[in-house]
C-alpha cells in the first residue's frame, strides 16, 4: 500500500508540474505581442497592371482576297520596308475576270459600234430627205388647190404624209440619241470593270505597310488563306512599347506622363521605367479592362514582340510621412496603443504600409491586433 501512495502522490506532482509550466508558457506568449513604432518614410500609391511588350508600328497582316499562298518573298525575322511585296496569293480566276472585263470593254466601245452608229445616222438622213420631200409635194398641192386643180381629198393626203413623215423623222433621230446614249454607258460601264477588275489584280500581291520587320508568318505555301485570320505580324525592329491591361476600377486614376516601374520575366532581377503614353477610351467588355500604352524610358537590349511584363503605375508619391504596416490598422480607423483603441486618420497606402494623417506620433507603440 506505501507503493501505490508513493507512485500516486509523484503522478500528482508530474501533472502538477505540467499545469504550471503551460501556464507559464501561455503567460510568456502573452508577453511577447508584436508592437512597432510607425516610422517616418516615403510611401507610395500605385496600381498594379500587366500586359506584352509590342514593337511600335506593330500590326497583324490580313488577306484582302481569299485563295491559295502562291509565294512567300520574306523570311522570318526579315527586314521590309513600306510597299516591300512579302507575298503573293495564287490570282489564276482573277486574270481570267481581268481579260474577260477587257474583252467585254472592247466589245461595248464606241469604235467597235461605229457601224451601228452610222446605220442610225443614215435613217435619220433618209427620213430627213423624206420629210424635206413631202414638204415639197404639200406645198405643190396647196398651189394647185389654190388654182382650183385637184381635189379636198388629195390636199388632206398630202398634210397625212407630210406628218407620217415628220413622225418617222423624230423617231428616227431619237433613235439615234438613245442608241448613242447606250452604247457610251456601256463602253464607260465596262471600262470602269476592267479598272476594277485590274485594280483587284493588286489584292492578290501583299505589301508591309510599314518599314520594320516580319516578325512572323502564319501560313506556309499552298496553304488557304481568307480576309478573316492574319497571316503575318510586321512592326518597328528597334522601337518597342508596353501594352498594359488595367482595371475598370482603377482606370480614373491613370494620367498620361505617369511612370510605370516594371519587371520582364525575360531580364530576370532588372527592373525598367516607363511612362503612361496613351489611354485607350473604350473598354473591353469581357474583360472589364482599359488598354493603356507606355514608352520606356530607357528601352532593355534584345526585346521581342508579346513578352510578358508585369509593373506598377506610379499614382503618387508621399514623402517624410509617418507610416504603419496596414496589418496593424483596425477597422480601417483605429490601432492599439496598449489596450486602447486609437482613432487615426489615414492617407495614401500601397500593399504593406498605410500613411498616418492624424491620431498619432513616432513615438506612440503600437501593437499589433490579435484575430
């Protein structure tokens, strides 16, 4: 029985011993909270934004014709100039519509319709030597008439062929003016569709619209092309900008000439300043984002078209002010000076530090809220 007392009373001991410790240890942890005193710095407001490095005067190439890729002019990574031919698109039917529109031009010219003409105008000679005829008769047979030599009836003949006369005269000139009409409508008509059909000749060769370089070609050779997909990328070979993506929410704070401080996955560990350049109006709809454009300040050697970036857009820049880490901030409106809640009133802040406008001094020690 003295065993079991003996075993008992250090098993109490054991737990007792345990208690106390981890009420120790709980009252060191509570001894240790975290507390700074806000510092005096400059603090920076900026938004985040993403986006692709783009050459200047970059643009994507389209086919104004559908067809087949008959030559391909420029390599890969080839310089062009403005005008350079970079390809050619096979234009057999279209050479076939250019020489049936030039046939069909000749067929319908007015030299070609000379001896319609000329027919024309001799009807209208013949009827006019008919009518100056039957003029002549009708005055003949009023003078007889007046002699008393003939009759009413042969008179009234005379003025019915004079008029028929008359009649087959006007007709015969309007003929003549709308045959002339016509035929000029359809010369011009189809000189116009040759123009056409000749200029449409120029759909089927594609020039860079730009000096710079062809930075890629889509299609390969015998492949179809149409005016829907692009079939190159062609842009400035030595200047380069930043194409950004910035949210609807953030949009009313960007400014032209604002600095952008940005980092490329293709220059590890270098950081490159841009400035603000351009704001594109109208926004994306799916995306719910604005396009904005920056030009680099100083360009980074050996850059491509569509490398990523990632950078912030300087908002403002507050200096000498005092700041706190923003996990300190509760509500948004208060921090913890020893047990007590402070009312503060707050300025500018980025991802880690919130500025302090009023509530409380350097030499405050704030601690930090416990969740």
């Amino acid at each position: 029985m003295a065993t079991v007392r003996s075993t008992t009373q250090k098993g109490f001991l054991l737990l007792t011993s345990g208690i106390v410790l981890t009420i120790l240890l709980l009252a060191s942890c509570k001894t240790k909270e975290e507390k700074i005193f806000p510092k005096k710095e400059d603090i920076t407001l900026s938004v985040y934004a993403s986006g692709l490095v783009k050459s200047k005067t970059q643009y994507q190439v389209f086919s104004s014709v559908n067809g087949i890729l008959k030559e391909i002019l420029v390599e890969e990574g080839g310089l062009v100039k403005k005008g350079q031919i970079i390809a050619r698109i096979s234009n057999l039917s279209q050479k076939i519509n250019v020489e049936n529109a030039r046939a069909q031009e000749e067929y319908n010219s007015i030299y070609s319709n000379k001896e319609k003409i000329d027919q024309g105008k001799k009807e209208v000679e013949l009827a006019k030597i008919k009518l100056d005829n039957e003029k002549s008769l009708l005055k003949r047979q009023k003078e007889l008439w007046a002699d008393g030599i003939g009759s009413k009836n042969d008179l009234d003949n005379r003025i019915l062929s004079l008029e028929n006369a008359q009649t087959n005269f006007n007709a015969s000139q309007l003929h003549l003016n709308d045959l002339e009409k016509q035929l000029t409508f359809l010369a011009n008509q189809s000189k116009r569709n040759t123009q056409i059909s000749s200029a449409t000749m120029n759909d089927y060769t594609i020039k860079s619209e730009v000096v710079g370089r062809l930075y890629s070609f889509t299609k390969n050779i015998g492949e179809m092309v149409n005016t829907v997909n692009p079939i190159a990328t062609i842009g400035d070979s030595n200047g380069f900008i930043v194409e950004l993506e910035i949210d609807e929410f953030d949009i009313s704070k960007i400014a032209l000439g604002q600095k952008v401080i940005m980092s490329m996955d293709s220059h590890k560990g270098e950081v490159y300043e841009a400035e603000v350049s351009k704001i594109e109006p109208l926004m994306k709809e799916k995306s719910r984002s604005f396009t904005i454009e920056a030009n680099f300040i100083k360009q980074p050697p050996q850059l491509y078209p569509n490398l990523s970036v990632e950078g912030n857009i300087i908002i403002q820049i507050k200096k000498n002010t005092i700041t706190i880490p923003r996990n300190y901030l509760i509500d948004n409106s208060f921090v913890l000076i020893g047990k007590n809640k402070v009312k503060v009133v707050t300025g500018i802040m980025d991802y880690d530090k919130v500025e302090i406008l009023k509530g409380i001094s350097i030499s405050d020690e704030i601690y930090k809220p416990v969740k």
